[in-house]
C-alpha cells in the first residue's frame, strides 16, 4: 500500500511532446527553446557584467553553451528544467532568457528564473516574459507552486518578481555564494489560484 498522494503532474504529462513556444499577453515577446543558432547570444550573455554579478553560472565559449543547449534539451524530455529566449516577436532578436531552473512533478513545484540583455533592459521584457511562463507553468502545464529566488542586493530582480504577482515571502540567511560572496536570497512564490 503506498501512502503517497498521486504526483500532480503525472510523469509523461509535459516531455511526451516538444516544448512549447509561448507568447506574451500583448504578443510582443515569444518565448521559444532555445537552438545551437544562438550559441553566440548566449555567450555574449555571460560576457555582460550585470548577468555575471547576479548569475552563479559562467559560459567562458560558444562549445560550453553548445552543451548547456543540448543539456537542456535532455532535460525537458527527463521533465526536469525548461529553459527558453525570449525574442521581440515581430524581429526575433534574442532579448533575454527565462526558465523553470528545476521542476519536482510529484509536488507540482518548480522554480523560476531569468535575465535580459543590457539593450533589452527597462522595457518590462523580464516581467512580461515571467508572467507568460506563469501563466503556462500553472494554468496549462498543470504546476500548483512555483518559487523565484534573487540576491536580496538585487533589488531589479524584487521589482521584476513582485510585478509579476510573485509573492515575497522570506529571507533565506547567506543560502548561496556568488562571485562576492555569501548573499542572502529573497524567496518569492505564486500559487495556483493567486490574483
């Protein structure tokens, strides 16, 4: 006899088929998988200084982000992150990235997370691409919580979550080490069910 509930999302449920593209609300910002065509968007990514001060990864040549691409891939078939750019709908210029870093099916949990280029900066791209892969993640995929954590030094980042409807909720107290050491994170969440 098992005592555990039923997973919330059933195994199978999100990797039996390709991972979606999204689009915004306003339809100006496509959220789409990642392809090996944007390997040198994504190095110029890591090469900017706001995205390094904030980001515990590192992506020192195109062949690391190659395999960070293909990594993520195999990742949505085991239903276990997603990842996507997020490009101007109408150009398809890269504008950012957004993703579920990690995702628990049987809990129905996942957290989120993003960053936008230093161009694309200002213009509510991170909000707007969260509320998107919100929307997705709760009301279609089927996920009951997800969570989002920054550096509370961070304070763009509190701006970002807090205008996507992502509740603060706590300090977690030196939880991970950045390039400068120890940072105490802001926890956020949304719910299934929240305004």
């Amino acid at each position: 006899m098992s005592l555990s509930p039923a997973p919330v999302i059933p195994t199978g449920r999100l990797s039996h088929s390709a991972q979606p593209t999204l689009v915004s609300a306003d339809g100006a910002l496509l959220l789409r998988p990642w392809t090996a065509a944007d390997a040198d968007v994504v190095h110029g990514a890591y090469q900017d200084a706001g995205i390094q001060k904030w980001s515990l990864r590192r992506m020192d040549s195109c062949d690391e982000v190659l395999r960070w691409i293909a990594a993520g891939e195999r990742q949505w078939r085991q239903e276990r992150a997603a990842q996507w750019a997020v490009a101007d709908a109408r150009s398809g210029e890269v504008l950012g990235r957004v993703a579920l870093r990690w995702m628990d099916l049987a809990q129905g949990l996942a957290e989120a997370a993003y960053w936008v280029l230093p161009h694309a900066r200002g213009q509510g791209v991170a909000p707007r691409s969260l509320t998107t892969l919100t929307r997705w993640a709760l009301e279609e995929a089927g996920f009951h919580r997800l969570e989002l954590a920054h550096s509370d030094r961070n304070e763009p980042s509190c701006t970002v979550a807090l205008r996507a409807g992502y509740a603060f909720e706590g300090t977690r107290r030196s939880a991970l080490r950045h390039a400068d050491g120890w940072h105490d994170m802001h926890l956020h969440a949304r719910v299934r069910g929240d305004a």
